[in-house]
C-alpha cells in the first residue's frame, strides 16, 4: 500500500498569534506594567503611536489606525464606554504592530491578505476576518495577561458574580471577562441572557455543550427569572455546575456560567449548591 504523505503545512497564522502574544508580554515588561489594570495608552505612547479621539459614534466605529507621515495613527471614538475604548485600543495597537512588520519587511510573512501583495494594506482593502481574530487576541492578552487571569482564578469559584468582578478588576468588559476567562479556564461557559425577546442568548463562549444540556440551560435561566427577587442560583445538572446571576446587569439580563465537574475552580462551589438553591426558591428543582 502506498501511503501519501502530505506536505506538513505551517499554518503562518499560528506564527502571527504566537508574534503577537509575545509582543503583548514584552510591551507589558518594557512599560513596567507588572499588575492589572493594564494601560494600552501606555503601550501606545512607548510605540510612539499617535492617537485622536473624535467622536464617531454616527458611523458605528469604535476606531481605526491610519498610515500619517508613513507611519500608523489611531483614530477611536471618544463616545464609546472606557471599557470598550481600552480594548479597541488593543485590537488598533496589533494592527499598527503589523502594519510596522510588514514595513520593515523582514520577511516573515504572516499569511495575511491585507498584506498579500505589499507591505502595506491596499487602499480600500477590505477588512480580513482572520486578521482582526488575531487582533482581538492581542488586546485580550495585553489586558488579560494569562497568567494573571490564572492568578485571578486560582482561589475563587467561577460564578457570575465572580466573573463580574473580574471584569472590573482588568477593567474590561463582562464579554472580554467572560471570553478570555473560559478560553484560558478549560472546562467552562459563560453565556449572556436577555429575558425579551425570550428566551435569548445574546452571545456564548467557552464549552460546546450539547443540545440536551443547552435545553435545560433554558429551562434554568427561565426558572431564575422567574424566582425574583432570588437573583443568584447554584445548581448542580449532570455533570455540570450552573451558576446564574440576575444582578449582574439589572433586572432583564442574566449571566450564566457553566463548569464541568473537572474544573478545579468548580470544586468551591459544590457546597453551595444545597444552600442556596431551594425548592421554596425554585419548585422543581
Ligand atoms: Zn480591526
């Protein structure tokens, strides 16, 4: 038999991410950032990369950079939150980092097609879905540096409420919080309810849990709206841990965190579960 080998491919977008990542370590180091919150506007200035604030909010920007005097510029939108702010400013750091690279040409070529036919992008060039990925990996790294992020959850249970106080610990949104905290927590999910249109999630990360769990993850968020003023519930479904909090974001919006029974930080909240969840709180369960 006659085995085909294929070439091994070496996936230039993984070269890109690991550039990037370590960039966002050494900024950290070369500023002297050493503990959360971290401060892109630092970072921007040791680049010597200017930055205009202009409110944009009309056009639905939350920034961009520019080529002035040949050199990136970053434009953000004064009218967004802080917290949006300092991770755009991030995601527009990356690309300056990039547009910088490929301007020196060392010839690393990063498989991105902006760059595809020059060292700098064409004009009118359309945005490139795996570029901006890798810039929002960046900004997540600079803000939310792995091994503070571990730090961060080393003691504490991944619960909803948790998961806020990370968020405003590396001043980040609860999104940002929720994304980079199960992306770096193996064994979690997090995911954003609204109570109308219902039921509604309005974004996911973390675990790919199967169709049987997610319906009961419905049928559990419903339950916890319906259990007001009883914002906070712990239960405990298969294999799995449910966490929810209503007052994470008022009265209409749940957070809901899932971890599997592996996770080390779940190990914290099993004794809660018989106390908090009640059947006088949320008859069925
Ligand atoms: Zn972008």
């Amino acid at each position: 038999m006659i085995r085909r080998h294929s070439r091994p491919s070496i996936r230039s977008r993984s070269v890109a991410e690991e550039l990037l990542a370590a960039s966002a370590r050494r900024l950290l180091l070369e500023t002297g950032m050493f503990t959360p919150p971290y401060d892109p506007w630092k970072v921007a200035e040791y680049l010597r990369i200017p930055i205009r604030e202009v409110a944009m909010s009309a056009s639905g920007v939350d920034g961009y950079v520019d080529y002035v005097d040949d050199w990136p510029a970053i434009v953000l939108n004064s009218d967004a939150p802080w917290m949006r702010r300092r991770f755009t400013l991030g995601h527009e750091l990356a690309h300056a980092l990039l547009m910088l690279r490929m301007k020196r040409d060392d010839g690393i070529k990063l498989g991105l097609k902006r760059y595809a036919h020059g060292t700098t992008p064409a004009v009118g060039s359309r945005s490139d879905p795996e570029e901006e990925r890798l810039c929002d990996g960046f900004a997540a790294a600079l803000l939310m540096p792995e091994g503070d992020v571990r730090e961060y959850w080393r003691r504490r249970a991944i619960t909803a409420q948790a998961i806020f106080e990370c968020a405003t610990f590396f001043e980040v949104s609860l999104f940002t919080a929720c994304a980079r905290s199960v992306k770096i927590l193996p064994y979690s999910n997090a995911s954003y309810w609204q109570r109308r249109p219902w039921p509604m999630t309005e974004w996911e990360r973390g675990l790919s849990i199967s169709r049987t769990v997610w319906d009961s993850l419905g049928e559990f968020v419903e339950s916890v709206f319906a259990a007001y003023p009883q914002h906070s519930v712990t239960k405990s479904f298969d294999e799995f841990h449910l966490h929810a909090d209503a007052s994470v974001r008022g009265r209409d919006c749940l957070l809901l965190v899932v971890s599997r029974g592996t996770c080390e930080s779940s190990q914290a909240v099993r004794p809660a579960l018989s106390q908090k969840l009640t059947q006088e709180h949320l008859p069925g369960f």
